[in-house]
C-alpha cells in the first residue's frame, strides 16, 4: 500500500490492542511494522491476566483439599511447591508469547525488539536499532505501568505486580498495598497459598467504584479468610531489618513482612514518548486523549488500550484495536461502544458485575428497583464450609429493564460474561422470570429472584457522592 513511507502503520507496543490493530490492518493488505521493547504478548499474557488467573487456579486447591472431606475423600499430606507453580506458569507464557510472534509473522507483520518513540507525526525512532522509519500512521499501543503512589522512606523496598510473578520464593507475611482489582486478587490468591496477608488501602473499603453491597460481601468473606486490612491507613515508610522489611503505617502501627507490594493504581505509559513533544494532547495522568475512533489531536496519530485510559481490561484494548484497523485500513469506521462491559474480580469467593452499579442506577433513573439474594450454595452442605452466595438485580422501575446484575460466589466471572449478553439486549426483568432454571446451580437464582428487596423512587444518593462514585473508575 505504502509508497510516500516505509510503512503504512507503525504500532509501538506488542500487547493486547497492538497485536490485534496490527494483524487486522495487516488483512486490509496494509505495510505493518510492531516494536515492543519487553516480551510480545504485553502485560496480559506475560505479567496481568493470564499467569494471575493461573495462580488464581493454583490458589483454590486449597478449598477443594478442605472441601473433599465432607464429600467422603481422605487426603494424605498435600503441600504446595510456588518454585514449581512459577516455572510452570512461565512456560505457559513462553508458548502463548511465542504464538504472539507467529501469529504476526503469519500475518507479514515485520516485528522489531527494541523501545520505540514518537519523533515527529510519522517518524518512529527504533532506539535498539538506531533509525527512523517513517510511516503513514502511527499507533501508540504502549499499555499502562504500576504507579508507586506517594514517594515515602524505603519504598524502593517495595515491589509490583510486574515482580511478584518471579519472586524466587513465596513471601510468608506480605503487606499488599491499595485496594483496587489487583491488590484484592493478590491478597485473596497469595492468603489461600499459606501467606500472612495484610492489605493497607486509603478508603475505607476495597474495590471503589463497584456496587457497594459486592465490595461488602467480598471484604466480609477476604476478612473471614484470614487477611487483615487496614482501611483509612496507608503505610508511612518502610526500613530493612535483616531480611524482613519493617513497616509503619500511619497510625504508627509497625510490623514485619518478607514483600511489600505497591498496587496503587496503573499510569498510561507515555512518559518519554516524544508525544507532547510534536503536539499530541495528554490528559492529566498522560492518558492519549482520543476520539471514538481512537484519534488522537495529531490527525496520523492514533492510540488504543490502557494507554487512552478508558477501560482498562484487555478485551477492551483488544476490541480497540481492531475497530483501529477497521476504521482506517479496512473503510469501516468503528467506534467501540465502552457501556455495559462485564467484568469479574478473581478473588476467592469471586466477583462477577456487569452494567450499572445501585448507586449509578439511582442517580440516573427515576425508580429504580432492586433484588437481592444471599444463601448457602448447594456445595457447602456437605464440605461445611461457611462460604455465601451473593446476587443483586438492579432494574429500571419504569421499563423494567435490567441495568445491572452484580454477584459474588464460585463462578460470578463465567456468569458475568453470560448475563453481559442480556444486559446488552436490553432484557427485562420480566425476561429473566421467564427464562427456566438450571437446576440445581447458583445461577438458577438469578431466574427465581422474584420478591424485590426495595423500590427507591427518586433519586436519594446526595449527588455530591453519586457524581464521585461514577467517577470511580474500576481501573487497577
Ligand atoms: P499492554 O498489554 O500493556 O501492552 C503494551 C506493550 O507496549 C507492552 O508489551 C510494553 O512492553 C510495550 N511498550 C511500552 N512502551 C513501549 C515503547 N516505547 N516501545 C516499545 N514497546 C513499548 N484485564 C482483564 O481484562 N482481565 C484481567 O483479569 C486482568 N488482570 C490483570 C492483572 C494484572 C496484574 C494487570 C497488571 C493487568 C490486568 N488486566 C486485566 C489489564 C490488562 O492486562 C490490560 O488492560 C491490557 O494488557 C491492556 O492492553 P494494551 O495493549 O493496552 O497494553
């Protein structure tokens, strides 16, 4: 296609939405070029969702050695080897980053290692290589970084979740630090493999921005797990004592742990990108700000995925990337639609949500009606284990459409995905009391929830509070 440039599309960052945008535009016949500066496949494959959710799995052997007595097994000893679940993990991500490579270079997509920048509207420069290639298009695919938080004594103590997947050995006491997705997941997976787990947030309560009744449920079942948190108190430095770390917190509470981990939130990467440089317009944390078709204020540049802060998530950069591609290789413009999207924080018990919280639904609809369930799932009877089932329904009271299905138990993420469908086509509740259970299943309540818990009528949140809870985003 390109005769003006080398390329048609440059794409810096080999993660989610780049791989995608890259192969895509590459089917429309485009000249492509990928640099990635760490390991192919981006922060999902190599260091977020995949090898957490593999130690997510490796976590909840715990409750099926516990749980099995009461179905009639007898377990001889059983320990758990992290040394081996760290190896075993990192040849999983090997394979998948090495299909990455292939599927791009099946594709014709030329991949160049090394750390790429922005010099001018369609110059990249290939730091490793030392040139420029020139394209017609550029698309900053570069992903987000941990952010450390505020700067206190010691924190380069400290490490993030881009570490904690090759730690040599599993940290006995931890003290996880935030209380977003990450730090939760980390905290349940790393309390269920035998460690000590404190967790030290600013609020005063995790998971700002989900439906309140979850976050409740979830910290009621993590506190019941073991893990202690300390809400409202965030640490105020950290100092070697041998090989421990010592901690003090704010209330001047002090104790030792092996790791701390800093899971205060995650920054789009653009610092050093050149970007502002030839007039590329970042918003206050150096999000690329974009238009719906992922646009950027420099006309032959366009970013997708974290980088843009919208939604966070990898099917997201992923579905970015490819309405990229679509809009501006393939002549069909895209824009994707970022309402609605299902959502699970793997903790255990897990949480599955999708569509509006309560407290988005009342500030936004007039009625709004809301039914809720908790109970002892059907497993529990015999394993004895005190584990609950949640489930809410939050519906508009004037069309009796369902806005938002919010659950916390075995599953809540595969349900999730699943109850996202109906949600997107604008189901009613009369819809799901229509719908026959699967019986017998969790799930099946989610169709026999007939009775509503409460009715608001108008709005009762002080706006005040309702506007800073929209605001929340669901972001790491
Ligand atoms: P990335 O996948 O981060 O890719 C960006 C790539 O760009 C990286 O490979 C980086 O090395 C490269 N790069 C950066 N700068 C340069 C440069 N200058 N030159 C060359 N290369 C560069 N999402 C979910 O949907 N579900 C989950 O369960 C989930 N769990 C997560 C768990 C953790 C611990 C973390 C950290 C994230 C998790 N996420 C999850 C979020 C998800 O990983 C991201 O939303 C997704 O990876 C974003 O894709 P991306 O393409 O925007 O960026």
């Amino acid at each position: 296609m390109s005769t003006d440039y080398d390329v048609d599309l440059f794409v810096i960052g080999a993660g989610s939405g780049g791989v995608r945008a890259a192969r895509i535009a590459a089917g429309y016949g485009a000249k492509v070029m990928v640099a990635e500066e760490y390991r192919i496949g981006g922060t999902c494959v190599i260091r977020g969702c995949v090898p957490k959710k593999l130690m997510v799995y490796a976590s909840r052997f715990a409750d099926a050695f516990a749980d099995s007595e009461g179905f009639g097994w007898t377990l001889g000893s059983v320990s758990f080897d992290w040394g081996k679940l760290v190896a075993a993990k990192e040849k999983e991500i090997s394979r998948l980053s090495a299909i990455y490579r292939t599927n791009l270079e099946k594709a014709g997509v030329t991949l160049v290692e090394s750390r790429a920048l922005v010099e001018g509207p369609h110059q990249v420069r290939l730091l490793a290589h030392d040139r420029t290639v020139s394209a017609r298009v550029i698309l900053i695919a570069t992903g987000a970084a941990p952010f450390l938080g505020p700067e206190v004594p010691g924190r380069d103590l400290a490490i993030t979740s881009n570490e904690i997947f090759d730690l040599p050995e599993q940290p006995k006491r931890i003290l996880i630090v935030g209380g977003g997705y990450i730090a939760v997941e980390f905290a349940a997976l790393l309390r269920r493999l035998g460690s000590d787990v404190t967790v030290a947030l600013r609020g005063d309560n995790i998971l700002r921005g989900f439906d309140e009744d979850v976050r409740c449920c979830l910290r009621d079942a993590l506190t019941g797990s073991g893990i202690a948190f300390k809400f409202s108190d965030m640490p105020r430095g950290f100092e070697k004592k041998g090989k421990a770390i010592e901690v003090t917190l704010a209330n001047g509470e002090r104790f030792a742990v092996d790791q701390v981990m800093l899971a205060t939130g995650r920054h789009p990467n653009t610092h050093g990108l050149g970007l502002e440089t030839i007039g590329v317009r970042l918003d206050g944390v150096g999000a690329v700000c974009v238009d719906p078709y992922s646009q950027s204020s420099v006309p032959s540049i366009y970013a997708v995925g974290d980088v843009t802060n919208r939604v966070a998530l990898t099917p997201v950069a992923i579905r970015e990337g490819h309405a990229f591609a679509d809009t501006v290789f393939g002549g069909k413009p895209v824009a994707v639609d970022h309402a609605g999207i299902p959502t699970a924080v793997f903790a255990t018990p897990e949480l599955g949500t999708v569509g509006l919280t309560e407290a988005e639904a009342r500030l936004k609809h007039a009625i709004v009606d809301v039914f809720k369930a908790q109970f002892r799932p059907l497993k529990a009877t015999l394993s004895g284990s005190s584990e609950k089932v949640f489930m809410k329904i939050v519906v508009d009271g004037e069309t009796d459409r369902v806005l938002g299905v919010h659950i916390v138990g075995d599953d809540a993420g595969e349900m999730a995905q699943l109850l996202g469908i109906a949600v997107k086509l604008g189901a009613t509740k009369a819809a799901f009391d229509a719908t026959v259970a699967v019986h017998p299943t969790s799930a099946e309540e989610l169709v026999t929830l007939h009775t509503r818990t409460a009715r608001y009528e108008q709005v009762q949140l002080d706006p005040g509070e309702a506007a800073a809870l929209m605001d929340e985003e669901r972001t790491p």
